[in-house]
C-alpha cells in the first residue's frame, strides 16, 4: 500500500498488569476510530518500568509469548482490524527471559516476535539483570499494511540494527521504547539528552530511507525519581519532524505515512547506492587498534 496510518499510544503505567493491558486495549480501540491501521505501544507497557531495581520477585511479571496478552491482543487486533505492534516481558523458559515484540496481523494472525539485542545496565536501568540478548537476529515483518521494522528501546543508539532491518526490506522502523529522566537532573541535561536520543533516530530515517516510529512512556515513576519524557514522534524518509508528542501527556496520535515517497528520498540522494560494502569488514571488531 502506498500510503498507510499508523497508530502511537503514549501513556502512564501502573503496577496493576490487568490495568495496564485493559489501557492499553482502550487507546488502541481509540487510534483505530481515528483511523489507524498499525498500532505501536510503548516499550514493557503491562507494568512499571520495574529495571530501576534488581529484584527476582520482578520475573513474576513476565508471560509467554504467544500468551496471556498476545491472546487478549489478538482478538483486539482482529476484531478492528489493525496491526498491533506489543512489548512484552518474555518468560522463554525457567530462568531465560527476554525483552520482546511480538507482532499481530490485522486478521489477527501472529507473525512472529523480535527480542532486543542490545540491553543497557545503568543506574535506574539494570536490564541486564532480567533480559537475555536477542538471538534471533533483526526482523521484518509483512503486515497487511506494510514491511515492517520492530527494534526496541536500547537499539535505538545502534545505526547496526537499523541498517540491517531497512536492508531486509523494511518500510517503517517501529521503535518500543522506555526512556526518561531522572527528577534530580537540571534542564539543559534534560534536553540535551532528548535532542541526542531524537537525533540518532532520525539519522536513521536518513541514512536508510525509511519512516521512524518511536513510542515512548511517560509520566513519573520510581517513587518520583524518574520521570518518562514521553515525547514520542515520527519522521519521514529525511528526518524531518511528521509529529512529536509532548512530554507531559498521554496521547493516542494517527500519522498518515506516503510509503511511496522512500523511492524518491532514495533515488536523489542514493545512500544505499553509493555504500562501500566491500571496505566494511572492520565493523564486526569490537575495536580497531594494534594488535
């Protein structure tokens, strides 16, 4: 399809799971009304973002996937007939869990799933501690509306991953995503740590070609400690600025996307054309020094 809708929801979230997904379910009935063909929810949006913590008692919220929310979410999806784009915490087996996107077709079909690769450990952001790498590599999937890219929060920094999943044939890359900062900061830290976080993304848009969908969080968590910066948008195949939610508020946001317009992007400016393939094996080392 040459042009399509696609769906942001941007809210809070409480320690209640059946709360939380019953939200969730709301804002993606109230995106469909106003049109929407492809829905994308925020990163982990069951729960608290429980990272701030190292606490086992936190593995209790993780689910299969397919599971208890990808079943609930399935009917949603084909019963309105939209793609639902949902992150989840991954229970794989005992004692292996992932931070995971599962992805279900507007008929209701399960597509499949995509586990984030990169996982942060910072203070107020131990993911390590819950999460194991993702093993299944980068992911398209093709949705009734469009080939689509799901990365998750933390790949966000990796123009690697982005590369790799535009490569594969994605159309919009759809990033889940919990980021925030903490209460204690001073504005100028604040933004300049959206601008960069904003910036590497829409550097994505560009260097590929290809729309960037990133839904975020918002609101105060962690007994006031951190606060969600929200602050979601969605750029064409230049980077420039389609929509961006404020940092304050819940919102359920409807952007049509001109797929059509990622040849032309392409043709005048021929990124992937001109690129060097040939003189990219350094990539794969850690580091290039002696030795």
């Amino acid at each position: 399809m040459a042009k399509v809708k696609v769906g942001i929801v941007q809210m809070s979230c409480t320690a209640d799971k059946e709360a939380n997904l019953t939200k969730a379910v709301e804002r993606v009935r109230e995106a469909a009304a106003k049109g929407a063909q492809i829905v994308c929810l925020q990163e982990l949006f069951t729960s608290l973002y429980f990272c701030d913590v190292e606490d086992y008692a936190n593995f209790q919220l993780a689910e299969a996937i397919p599971g208890p929310s990808t079943d609930r979410l399935t009917a949603v999806a084909r019963e309105l007939g939209v793609v639902i784009i949902a992150s989840l915490f991954e229970k794989r087996a005992e004692g292996l869990y992932h931070n995971t996107t599962a992805v279900l077709d507007a008929d209701g079909t399960y597509l499949g799933k995509y586990r984030k690769m990169h996982i942060p450990d910072d203070p107020a952001y131990y993911e390590k501690f819950y999460f194991t790498p993702g093993d299944l590599g980068y992911k398209v999937f093709k949705t009734k509306f469009a080939t689509i890219g799901v990365l998750i929060c933390w790949d966000q920094w990796y123009p690697e991953g982005a590369r790799i999943t535009s490569l594969m044939g994605a159309e919009i890359l759809f990033y889940p995503t919990a980021i925030g900062w903490a209460t204690s900061q001073d504005s100028p830290t604040n933004t300049e740590q959206y601008n960069a976080w904003q910036t590497i993304q829409r550097s994505h848009s560009v260097a590929n070609g290809v729309h960037v969908v990133s839904v975020n969080r918002v609101g105060l968590e962690q007994q006031g400690a951190m606060k969600f910066w929200g602050g979601s948008f969605i750029t064409n195949p230049f980077g420039s600025i389609l929509y961006q939610a404020s940092h304050e508020n819940e919102e359920v946001h409807v952007e049509e996307l001109d797929l059509s317009k990622t040849d032309q992007y392409r043709t005048h400016w021929p990124f992937l054309r001109d690129r060097r393939i040939d003189s990219y094996q350094p990539i794969t080392k850690r580091y290039i020094d002696e030795g």
